[in-house]
C-alpha cells in the first residue's frame, strides 16, 4: 500500500463510476472555458507498458518530505511552494492560478487542479538549485525513479559524485518526482494524479 502518483488515461479520465474522474473531467472543462480557455479533451488511451517507453509514469512517494520542505522555503515563494506542492491532480493546461473543484479526490476533500507548465517551471527552478544529474531516470513507468532514490543508484552516484543533490537524497527524490510527472503530463498529454 502506500501513496502513488501515476498517470490516468482516457477511458478513466472520461469514465463513470468509482474509478471514473468524469466529474473532475467536467468540473475542469467547466472552469477552462469560463476562463476562455479551451476545453481539455485530448486525453490519450492507455498505452501497453514498455519499460523505458515514458508511456506510463507510477512512482511511490516514499521517502519524507520534510527535506523537500526545507528546500522550497529556502528557493521558492510561498506562491510556488503551494502551486508545487499542494494539487491533487496535474494537467497539460497552462493554468495562471489552481483550480478547486468541490469534488472529493482521493485523499481530500476537493480537487485542486494545477497546470504542469507551471508545475514543471517550479520543479526545474528546484532541480537547478540541487544540480539534479542527469542520471536521474527520465522515463518512469514502473516506479524507476523510486527504485534509482531508493535501491542505492542514487547514493552510489552520491559518493562519486557529490553536490547538492546528495546532501538529501529524500529531498532530491521529490524534486525529481515533481520534475518527471509535470514532463510527463506534457509529453503525454494526460492527467497525473495520487493514488
């Protein structure tokens, strides 16, 4: 068990039921279009998992965030810190401010909506001041960068290489974490969500 983020394809996003996010889907188009944005369609289809492929993303959050924490305070606004931290679900939308939805999510009781652009910009302003190596898995189908953090490839590659994503590595992994959805979202052109 525990808490995962992962990607959500069409048939959910669009779908009915317990496992349907019709609702949201809704709620969201809604809002885009009183904004005078265009609605948010374009779904994808579950692709069939190939390892390496960046057609799927699930990753674990694991590790605490209370390094991740210290990080924002210390680089970011109070602003960027909630964009970064507090949605619920991520959307290949430009968003200048979050979406709240009363729709009950997974783990709250409304859905807070933010844009991955502006997720992504946040997240690399984050890695550049860690100096994330390009080590770090790009394409994260099936929890590889939770495995790279947390099976020793990160703390190995600390050694040779340290700096200031070494220091925490807990922090650096949601760095990472946060940077790979918002690309992934983009890339894809699919929600990402917790679960």
């Amino acid at each position: 068990m525990g808490v995962y983020l992962v990607d959500v394809d069409a048939e959910e996003w669009f779908g009915e039921g317990e496992e349907g996010w019709s609702e949201i889907a809704a709620g969201l188009n809604a809002e885009l279009v009183r904004r005078g944005l265009p609605r948010y369609e374009s779904v994808p289809e579950a692709a069939g998992f190939v390892r390496g492929s960046g057609q799927s993303f699930e990753e674990k959050l694991v590790p605490p965030m209370d390094g991740l924490v210290a990080l924002c305070e210390a680089h970011l606004s109070a602003a960027e810190t909630a964009t970064l931290l507090d949605w619920t679900v991520l959307v290949p939308v430009s968003l200048d401010e979050e979406i709240e939805l009363p729709v009950e999510s997974s783990y709250s009781d409304e859905t807070v909506i933010a844009g991955a652009p502006e997720v992504l910009a946040i997240a690399q302003k984050l890695a550049t001041a860690v100096a994330l190596p390009p080590e770090v898995p790009e394409m994260c189908d099936n929890l590889d960068l939770t495995n790279w953090f947390l099976d020793g490839a990160a703390e190995k590659l600390a050694a040779t290489r340290p700096g200031p994503w070494g220091a925490d590595l807990d922090a650096s992994f949601y760095v990472a974490l946060y940077l790979r959805a918002a690309q992934h979202s983009l890339r894809r052109g699919c929600p990402v969500t917790y679960c």
